[in-house]
C-alpha cells in the first residue's frame, strides 16, 4: 500500500491556495470553490483541500512536510509573511521541526528527520 494523498478541511479553498503556493506545493487541480489538489516538490504524495461548511473542533489535522533545508525555507516563508507558532527546534524524537498553521487552523510542521523518519532508535523490528 502507498499512502496517495492527505485532505484538509477549509471554509475557504481559495485563500488556501494562496497558503500552500506559499508554502511550495504545485497546484494541478483547481475547482473552486470546492476543491484543490497539489503536487509536493519531491514524492509522489499529493495534498489537497476540500470545503466544508465548519471546521473540525479540538487539535485537527497534523500534517507533516519534510525538507532537508528547513531553515531556508521557513527564512523565506517569514520573509514571505508567513507567521510561525515554533522556529526550528531539535525534538526529543531525533527530528528538526518548525511548527505553524494554515489559513484554516490545521497544524502544518515543516521538519527534517533524515534517516531518524523510519529508522529511530526505537524502531520496531
């Protein structure tokens, strides 16, 4: 099984292309205003938004986006107006992570774990 792609929930698709453009992702679907689907940079993983009418209520939807120059990158976003809940921070877990949220509160973590991602210390055998 190969995960294909990840959807968030958005009052507003429109405003979250704009977010996500920012971010990096390529837009290959658009139709508005129901929905939007995007090619990340690197894999075969694509992203999308869908619209609802309310959002989900509690945490929500952790979505992770690996790059291996997660401080570049989130330079550029703040440069970009791109706001910030946590910079770059090493985790107890052996990854890098960034942390910030879409126009629609879900929780975006730009991060970098290189081989730390599947083959932790605690791995599972």
């Amino acid at each position: 099984m190969n995960l294909n792609q990840v959807t968030v929930p958005s009052v507003n698709v429109e405003r979250s292309i704009s977010f996500y453009e920012k971010l990096g992702l390529q837009l290959i679907v658009k139709a508005l205003p129901h929905y939007a689907r995007f090619e990340c940079m690197e894999g075969d993983a694509t992203f999308s938004v869908h619209q609802v009418e309310k959002l989900p209520e509690g945490d929500g939807v952790y979505v992770y986006f690996e790059t291996k120059r997660l401080e570049e990158e989130v330079e550029r976003l703040i440069a970009d107006g791109i706001h910030f809940d946590q910079l770059p921070k090493d985790q107890s877990w052996l990854w890098k992570e960034a942390r910030l949220k879409d126009p629609d509160g879900n929780q975006i973590i730009l991060y970098y774990a290189g081989d730390n991602r599947k083959n932790p210390p605690w791995r599972v055998n």
